[in-house]
C-alpha cells in the first residue's frame, strides 16, 4: 500500500486496515515456518507497509497534541 493511500484514509479505517494487516503478516509468518513461501518478499513488504500506517497515525497524534496544545496557550492568555 501506497503512503498516498494511507494518507487518504481516515484515522478509524487506518487502524481497522492496520490490525487487518497485521492478521494477515501473522498468517503469512506461519505459513512460511511451514512450508517455503514462493515469495517471501511478501513478508517484508507487509512489515513495510503496517510500519507506514504506525507512521502515520504517529503523525496524526503529535499534529492532534500540537493543536491542542497551542489552542490552550491561546486560551490562557
């Protein structure tokens, strides 16, 4: 997935795709410890992609605070 993508969707959507990805790496992990994948390049490519999606609601968060915050200081003056 793309950070276009992500970026795109909402925060709600953002964690339901995130755990969905996660279920899907945790699948992909077993499997592999099974029997070989044919492209294990899949695995990194998930841990890539939820890495992106923790990137971004990191970033969404620390803007939200920042917010937050500079509305108290105005408030309080």
């Amino acid at each position: 997935m793309k950070q276009e993508v992500i970026q795109e969707l909402s925060t709600a959507e953002l964690i339901e795709r995130l755990d969905e990805e996660r279920k899907q790496l945790t699948r992909l992990r077993l499997n592999h410890a099974v029997s070989p994948l044919e492209n294990p390049n899949k695995i990194k490519n998930y841990r890539r992609t939820i890495a992106r999606m923790l990137t971004e609601l990191h970033k969404r968060k620390t803007t939200e605070a920042a917010k937050e915050q500079s509305t108290a200081a105005v408030n309080k003056k």
